[in-house]
C-alpha cells in the first residue's frame, strides 16, 4: 500500500508521540495508519506499508487490542483478519487517558494512600508524609475533573475548550484591572 508524503510524515511522527503516551514507536506507527485510513487494513498491508515484520504487526495489535484501541474484522469469503481503530478520534483520547490512568495514576494514588497510613517516625517523615499527602490531593482532585470531562459529549467538551480559553483571558483582564486599582494615587 503506496501513502502519501503527508501521511507518511504523521504516522512517523505519531509513533514517536506513541513511545511518549506509553507504547513502542512501532505501534503508535501502526494506530496513526489505522486512524488516517478509511478502511480495515490487513497484518500483511501493515507490515508491507510500514516496512516492519508480520511478527512485529501481530504484537502490536495484540498491545493495541488490549490498550482497546482497535478491533479486528473479517471480510467473507477471505481468511485474513482486517485491523481498524475503535470508535472517534474524542473516544481514543478518552481511551488512551483512561489507560494511561489505570497503569500511572491508579498504582501511584494507592502507593501514596499506604504510605498515608503510616505515623510519621520524625519531623522528616511528618515533612515528606505533608508533600505526600498533597500530591495525592492534587492527582485526586485531576483525576474527578476528567472522569467529569469523560462524560461529557464530544459537542459539549469542545465548548467547554472554547469556554476555558475565555475564562483565562477574563481572569487576567480580571487580575489586571484589580491590579490598577490597588494601586497608590500618585495625585495625593
């Protein structure tokens, strides 16, 4: 399968990305092919087009499978099994933060939550146990505002985006304009 300049430069760009979101540059090469074609790709179509073997293919979409990323489909009256991605591009950024939550987020709140249990034995512990105890605030707090975001539609998290650039440029209007009041009168 010949591909264009353009999507040979993003499906090389994306597995350097994938190796960043958590799986090998391979993968990421074989998903970002996956996204930017309209139809199910073969095992053999993957390895011919990325210049990678059959072997490597079928462990990556085994990764890919279990990351819940694609789906295999079949075509009658043909053996091979067809390759395509799963669901909108907003379900695969809500499927890659979910993963990527359940392997980093989830085991480093319950380390965090263990250690909490535990009395502090100095005024070193009680200052690490304190630092502790705020990062784990903080990844719960970050961790409810996405699942509230994950429930959102797409229409309405794109809005909300829109929103949110809004709302930081008032709050800094917001900062400078109380900034020029509290200001000392020079006049007096």
């Amino acid at each position: 399968m010949d591909i264009s300049p353009s999507v040979q430069s993003f499906v090389f760009h994306f597995g350097e990305m994938g190796s960043r979101w958590g799986f090998n540059r391979t993968v990421g090469q074989m998903y970002a092919l996956l996204v930017v074609t309209e139809r199910p790709l073969s095992a053999n179509e993957l390895a011919e087009t990325l210049n990678i073997s059959r072997g490597n293919v079928s462990m990556g979409m085994k990764e890919l499978q279990s990351w819940r990323l694609v789906q295999v489909s079949h075509i009658p009256g043909d053996r091979k099994e067809y390759y395509r991605v799963t669901g909108s591009i907003w379900d695969m950024a809500n499927t890659i933060f979910e993963e990527r939550k359940k392997r980093e987020v989830d085991p480093t709140l319950s380390l965090l939550r263990d250690n909490l249990l535990e009395e502090p034995k100095d005024q070193e512990e009680a200052f690490a146990l304190e630092k502790m105890q705020e990062i784990h605030d903080l990844l719960e707090m970050l961790t409810q505002w996405s699942g509230e975001l994950q429930r959102l539609s797409p229409e309405k998290l794109s809005t909300l985006m829109k929103l949110g650039a809004g709302v930081s440029k008032m709050l800094s209007m917001k900062d400078q304009l109380f900034a020029k009041n509290n200001q000392p009168n020079s006049d007096s």
